[in-house]
C-alpha cells in the first residue's frame, strides 16, 4: 500500500481520483470501480503500487503488437484490478478484485522488474493481463528505468486513462495496443460499465503523442459484429488515426459472465477483415484463430509479402519492415 498518484482533496476528506476518466469520487475509506484505490483519512492510496500477479516472457505478437519489433520476445507484466467490468473478461480473476478486497500476487520493486527484463535481454516490456491504467504508479516508475536501461515500454490497455494520466506516462512509452471494444456507447455501458468516448479520445491523443499505436476489437458474435458498425469502427480508425494503422480482429470465446456465448465463426472474422480493407486500412490483421487471411503484412505499395506468420512464428521476407521488392519503409517500430 502506497500513496497514490493523480488525485486531488476535494474538501475535508473527500477525495477525486484522477487517473482515468470515470473520475471517482471517494470518501473515506471507501474504493474506487477499479477496487485497487483507496481513500484513507483524505489521502489515496493504491494497493497495487508495488503487485503483480503475472510476470512472462510473450512473442511480442501475443499483444498483439504486429509492426513493433516483429519476432521478439516481451518481457510482460500483469498486476490486479480493473476500471471496466466486462462481462466476456478472459482474466476476471486478476481484473476483478472480489467483494472480499483480497489483492491476489506478490510484492515486487520497479527495479526488480527491470533487472529481470535485463536478464532476458529483452529490448521490451509490457504492462498487460490487466488494466495497465489501474497500476499506474508501477509502470509510471518501471517505465523510467527501464528506458534508462534502453528498454522500450508499451502498455495494453481499455484506453481509458485519464488525459493526466495519458500526458504523465506518454513520454515514457513506445507504444500501445488499445481495445476498441465496440464502436457503440450503449455496449461500453452494457457490457464494460464506461462510456465510448473517452478510448476514441485517447487514440487520438496517443496517436498526437507519437506513441506507436494498434487497435483491437474482439468480435463478439451478435454483440458488437455488425457490418454498419463495423465500417463506423474501421472509418474511424482510417480518418482520426491514419490509415496505417494496424487494426487486429480477434476471435472471442466464451469467458466469465458470458461463458455460455458461442465463438467468433472464422467467417465472421474475415467479413469484419473485408471490411476494414474496404475502409482503406492498410494493415488489417485476424488473431485468436487459425486462418490465411489476414495473418500477414503486405506491402501497402506494391503488394509484396513483407512479414509471414503463422501463429507466434514470424518470418521476415528481409530487412525488418522493409519492402523486399519495392524498398519502402512500412510504418512501425522495427530496430
Ligand atoms: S483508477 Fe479509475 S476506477 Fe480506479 S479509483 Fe481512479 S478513477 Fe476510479
């Protein structure tokens, strides 16, 4: 338990956390949505400054992250607690802190996550399996070492920090792979207790930031898989991120309060693939699912194979990023 970054006293002991958009105001002793903040005597507290429960080794494709640093391992680390309540989460037993307020994992210091990272001569670490947003303080404090020691940060993340938040760590990070989850308000209030315009006002930030930025939207059969909004999400992504921007589908199963609800067909997924090609977008990408469709990265140019994949393998046709036939340089991070 440490004292927290971003909030402010209100009055008396009335506080306001200010690290992601819900904003939540807290009392004494009470916790904000995510359940790892807390007001104590006036002064909030995160109980998650220094946990994590997971710390792993992930090809850098798991993310997934397609055009950062393709075929490398990412050195990846999840804490406890979430600021959504998803009802399809596939982690929901770190994202989730039950009513108990028990904090599953273990302590560990910035430092120490860094000299592990280092161990494994990574050239990367994530913030993934929860919400990165949630322990802020963590990765705000590992991200600075770990750019000392000459180790990029990425965080995979809802998309709904705070714009503080966002201008805090934004320096400290190379790049993000953010959910957008659904390109309709009444989901994000349906099925992750938060609204839309928060994650499509971050992408945008995040983009303006230099942050090297791709989307994913799991597909939910019936849910969120509709053509119409599905050409409003990849319209969106063409026009306020660019149309370089990777956009990854991915295949949905059945997990916690939506267990029961039937998989992606993969023909649903290569609908949605048509789709965003059709919208202009350059890099398409299909995941969670076995498929040749959408699995590589084509030369916007001229057409060439530029990476092959199949699963966690990765197969340069060349030079990292770089057309083999036509020569130019594919937007990403590739060195
Ligand atoms: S991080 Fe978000 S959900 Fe958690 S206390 Fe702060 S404003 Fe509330």
């Amino acid at each position: 338990m440490s004292h927290a970054m971003l909030w402010e006293n209100l009055k008396e002991e009335l506080t306001r956390c200010q690290l992601c958009a819900h904003g939540c105001l807290l009392k004494k002793n009470d916790k904000g949505r995510c359940g790892v903040r807390i007001n104590k005597n006036g002064t909030l507290v995160s109980l998650v400054a220094n946990v994590v429960t997971s710390v792993q080794l992930d090809p850098v494709e798991k993310k997934p992250l397609y055009h950062f640093l393709p075929g490398s391992k990412i050195f990846s680390v999840g804490s406890a607690g979430c600021n959504f309540s998803c009802s399809f989460c596939q982690n929901f037993s770190i994202s989730q802190i039950p009513p108990s307020g028990r904090i599953p994992g273990k302590i560990v210091a910035p430092s120490q996550l860094v000299d592990m990272a280092e161990t494994h001569s990574v050239r990367s670490m994530a913030f993934t399996y929860n919400e990165p947003t949630v322990f802020f303080e963590l990765v705000h404090e590992t991200a600075a070492l770990a750019k000392n020691a000459g180790i990029r940060s990425v965080i995979v993340s809802n998309g709904y920090m705070s714009q503080e938040c966002l201008q805090t760590l934004g320096r400290r990070l190379s790049a993000a792979n953010v959910d957008l989850k659904s390109f309709r308000e009444d989901f994000y209030k349906k099925y992750c207790n938060a609204r839309l315009q928060p994650v499509l006002d971050n992408l945008k930030a995040l983009k303006t930031a230099g942050v090297w930025l791709e989307v994913t939207t799991l597909l939910i059969p019936g849910i969120n898989d509709g053509d119409a909004e599905l050409r409003d999400l990849a319209a969106f992504i063409h026009n306020e991120l660019g149309p370089e921007t990777p956009w990854h589908l991915s295949a949905f199963h059945g997990a916690y309060k939506m267990a029961e609800h039937p998989a992606t067909p993969l023909s649903r997924l290569e609908d949605a693939w048509r789709i965003g090609r059709a919208a202009g977008l350059s890099f398409v990408y299909i995941g969670n699912v076995r498929t040749l469709l959408g699995g590589n990265t084509f030369c916007p140019h001229c057409g060439e194979l530029v990476i092959e994949r199949s699963g966690y393998a990765v197969r340069l046709k060349g030079k990292a990023g770089i057309c083999p036939s036509c020569g130019i340089t594919l937007p990403g991070i590739w060195q």
